[in-house]
C-alpha cells in the first residue's frame, strides 16, 4: 500500500481529525454527566431524607428511641447510605451504619410536628460517595462510548464517501492518464455521475489541455522537419556551392569554410586545421588591407560590403581575382565562451572575366597593329594628366608626330610594307621614352607622345633630337628593299601652351604643320607670340 496515495491521505486526514474531535467532545460529555450523575445521587439521598423527615421529627419530638431506630435502619437499607443518625436535645437517639465525624453528612432540621418553627432535633445521614461516584463514572464513560462510536461511525462514512466520490475517480483519472502518450489521441472517460461537477470540469481541462500539448508536439515535430529539411537543403548547397563560403572572426581567424573555399584559395583544409587561429585574411588576399577594411565596414554598418580582391596563388605568375562579399553574421559562441563578431565571405572567381575585361579593355584602348595606345586612350589620358597637375602645377609636353614619305612607300610597297613601317616606329618610339610617358598612334601615319613630368625646355628638345635620329636607320618594308622614314613633330608644353587638352593638342598640331612647311624631318616649338616658329635644326 502506498501511503503517498490521496485516499490513504485522505483517511489519514478524516481519522486524526475525528479523533481530535472524539477526544475533546468526550472529555466534555464525560465531566458533564459525571458531575450530573454525582448530582442526581445527592438529590437521591435529599429525597430519602424527606422521606423519613416526619417519622424522624416525631421520634424527636416524643424522644421515643426505638421509633427514631427505625427509621435510620430504613435509610440504610439503601445502597447509598452508609450510615444514619438522629440527633435529639444534643444526643443521639437513634443510629445505624458509618457515622463518624470525618465522613460528609448530608443533614435536615427536624421540627416540631406542631410547630414548624421549633427545632426538635437533626436527621443525618452519610452518602456512599464511592458508589455514587463509581456510578458517575459509568454513566459519563458509557455516554462518551457512545459518541466515539457515533464520531467513528461518522468519519467512517465519510471515508467511504469521499473515496467513492473523490478519491477513486481521481486514482481512476491519475491511472488514466499515466497510460495515455501524448499525441496517440487518447482521452480521459468522463461518467456520467461527474457531469458538471469538479471532476468533471477537471476531465474536461485535461482533455483539453492533452489537445492542446498534441497540437503544440505536431507543430514542433512539422518544424523541426522543416528545420532538418532546411538544414539539409542548405548544408547541400554550403558543400556542394561552387562559390567559396567562409566565416571568419573580426580578427581574421577562420571559424568555418565549404570545400569550394579551399578549391579557389588553393589552401589545403587539413592542414589549416592544424594552423588553427592564424589570420587567414591575410593569408589568402595579396589585398588583405582592403579585404579588412571591408570586413570591418560591413560590421559598422551592418550591411553587405563587396569587391573585386586579388587572391595569393601557388605562383606569383598568375594573378587570380574573385569578387568578395562580406556580410555581418553576428557573434559565435562556444560553451560559455562568447566570440568576437563574425562575418561572412562568398567570394566567385573572376580571373576569366577580369582577364576579359583587361582584353576588352585593351582592345578599346590599345592600337591594334602597333599595340600602342589609340587615340581614345591617348585624349583619355592627357585629360586625366590636366585634371591631376593643375595649373601652376608639374608641367608635361605633347609631341604630335607625322610620318614623312609614309604614303608614297605605302603606295609603292603596298600595306604590308605600310603595316611594317608603322610597327618598327612604333617599337621605336616605345624604347626612346619612360615606361611613365604616352605613346599612342591617333590613325593612319600621326603618333601622339606624352612625356611626363617634363618641364625643363632643353630636355625636350633632346627627346625630340633622339626620335629624329632613331629614323636614320632604314626600314626593311621588303626583303632586299629598305627605306628610310622621316618624321614632322610638333612639341606644345602645358601649361604654358594651353591650359587644356584641346589647346595643347591643338598648339602642338600648329607646330608640326611649321615642320611640314619648312621641309619636314625636324620638330619645331610652339611660340604662343604668334609668329610662325622656326623649325629647330637636326643635328
């Protein structure tokens, strides 16, 4: 027996309590009816006394003592006297049983039968207070057996009551509802007897709330395959994405990163386990400050950050490029330990396609015969050299060229030999100025050079002297034939010969038409006074 159940509670609760209340309502009654027993019995020797007054109060009167015998041997005849005396003129006349002075007496004045104001003796008698009070006793005990056994009576009721009534259908209810699997669709059976009352409403929540935990269990079982699902889905295409995924701290460190990462960056995934918590930015970006600053621009902003990066490969040879997005993903953290914020990469090669855009590039702005710029770089660049030295700035010069004799040999030999002249100028030109300096074919026979960073007059002109004498030597337009070619050049300086790109072309344009008037084959200043300069004599 489980003396945890409810009905074993229960009864235990019911029998203390009846008990309780047996013990004080027995204890009442049974000073109650001791003291009215005890107080019955004195009236009872009152009476007797009464009883036997007249014939006492005669025997007084006439002093006859064998009439006054008699009547004390008739008071203890009964059990509750112990002993009788009358008293007459101060002497016993008649005595019978215990009578001595240290037992109670019960006593009644004996008067004249003709004068009831006249004292003729005293009646006394001694009560048997232990039957009296043995009686008492019984009489309290049996009356406080009887409300024990009514008050036993009653709880026991009660228990059968309260366990058929409450105790039963809630071990019945309890049973019940340890045997039901939330989700299996069971239900608590509710009987009738229960209908509207408190087992019932409790029933009732119990379903209600057993409906409730299934519908909540199937949502979460429905969500956590959908999570699983998802969770699937998007491991699939974390593993299986062509585009490099990595998680990186703020410091740099790698937390995580798909196959593809490793594919694109060349690393090997082992052995960055084995490096563990180096900084795999710099590691991988040849433009790691930029890759940084990206990094810690998408934290502040909380946005998405991207660019075009360099990455470091196996050979220096080979530059590789993936366009980078870097977004915020929050903060890591493992155990107890909380980590700085995370950012996420997806970076896509792009080497192809910057590789693309460099030819299409090159093909926009690069002469295609002679490899030189073309004339849209060349205006392209001479405005980005105005827009960057402004006036009172560093100076540079323009040299516009045009080829001497070009069309007669181009008619004579045909475009071949026209092709190849142009080419071996071009490689000329190219070995007589800076890497930092413009050389662009504009069309046809007319070259542009810009020298950079060129202000010193005399420096110009031996520039200018050293193409002239690089045209002395013959070009070979067909095998077994040579020609020589010579060059017209017009020099206009910025920003003394114009403050803009048109200006200075078109002084420096001016200047090369005085060579060509003047005999050709020589370079010639433009002289912003007006006066047509003289052409500068070749050495």
């Amino acid at each position: 027996m489980n003396i945890q159940s409810l009905h074993i509670k229960v009864s235990l609760s019911v029998a203390a309590a009846a008990l309780f209340v047996v013990l004080l309502s027995s204890q009442f009654f049974y000073q109650r009816d001791y003291k009215k027993s005890f107080n019955d019995s004195e009236r009872s020797v009152q009476q007797l006394l009464e009883t036997v007054q007249a014939t006492a109060a005669i025997a007084a009167y006439v002093g006859n003592r064998e009439l006054a015998q008699q009547a004390v041997t008739g008071l203890t005849q009964n059990d509750i006297v112990v002993g009788a005396k009358i008293i007459a003129n101060k002497e016993i006349i008649g005595q019978d049983g215990k009578t001595n002075n240290k037992q109670p007496l019960i006593s009644i004045v004996l008067t004249s039968p003709f004068d009831e104001k006249e004292i003729v003796g005293e009646l006394a008698v001694v009560p048997n207070i232990p039957l009296i009070a043995l009686r008492a006793r019984d009489s309290a005990m049996a009356t406080a057996m009887v409300l024990a056994a009514q008050a036993a009576l009653v709880a026991l009721l009660v228990l059968i009551l309260v366990y058929w009534m409450m105790t039963r259908p809630l071990s019945y209810l309890s049973g019940r509802l340890h045997r039901i699997t939330p989700g299996d669709g069971n239900r608590l059976d509710v009987a009738s007897v229960h209908h509207g009352d408190e087992i019932g409403l409790l029933t009732g929540d119990i379903n209600a709330l057993l409906h409730t935990v299934e519908t909540m269990l199937e949502e979460e079982r429905q969500l956590r395959h959908r999570v699983e699902l998802l969770e699937t889905r998007f491991r699939g295409i974390f593993e299986d994405s062509s585009a490099g995924i990595f998680l990186v701290r703020e410091q740099g460190t790698l937390v995580t990163a798909n196959p593809a990462f490793f594919l694109v960056t060349g690393l090997d995934e082992q052995q960055q386990r084995e490096v563990g918590d180096d900084n795999i930015i710099a590691r991988v970006f040849l433009d790691y400050e930029q890759a940084n600053s990206l990094i810690k621009l998408s934290l502040i902003t909380k946005r998405p950050h991207s660019s075009d990066l360099r990455i470091r490969t196996a050979t220096d040879d080979l530059v590789r490029w993936v366009h980078c997005i870097f977004s915020p993903a929050g903060n890591t953290q493992h155990g107890t330990i909380q980590h700085s914020a995370t950012v996420e990469g997806v970076m896509y090669d792009v080497t192809q396609r910057k590789y693309s855009e460099e030819r299409i590039r090159e093909l926009a702005e690069k002469d295609s015969l002679t490899g030189l710029s073309n004339r849209q770089a060349a205006e392209s660049a001479l405005q980005e050299l105005i827009q960057q030295a402004p006036v009172g700035g560093k100076a540079f010069a323009v040299m516009l060229i045009d080829l001497d004799r070009f069309k007669t040999i181009n008619d004579t030999y045909g475009h071949d030999a026209g092709d190849k002249v142009l080419v071996t100028i071009a490689t000329r030109l190219r070995k007589l100025v800076r890497d930092s300096d413009v050389v662009a074919r504009l069309g046809g026979d007319e070259f542009l050079l810009i020298l950079n960073h060129t202000g010193n007059i005399d420096m110009i002109k031996r520039i200018a002297q050293k193409i002239l004498d690089a045209q002395q030597a013959p070009i070979e337009v067909q095998p077994g034939t040579m020609e020589k070619i010579g060059m017209s050049i017009g020099i206009a300086l910025y920003p003394e010969h114009g403050d803009n790109a048109l200006s200075v072309r078109k002084h420096a344009d001016q200047a090369m038409y005085v060579v060509k008037r003047q005999g050709k084959n020589n370079y010639a200043i433009y002289d912003p006074s007006g006066t047509e300069p003289s052409t500068i004599p070749t050495h």
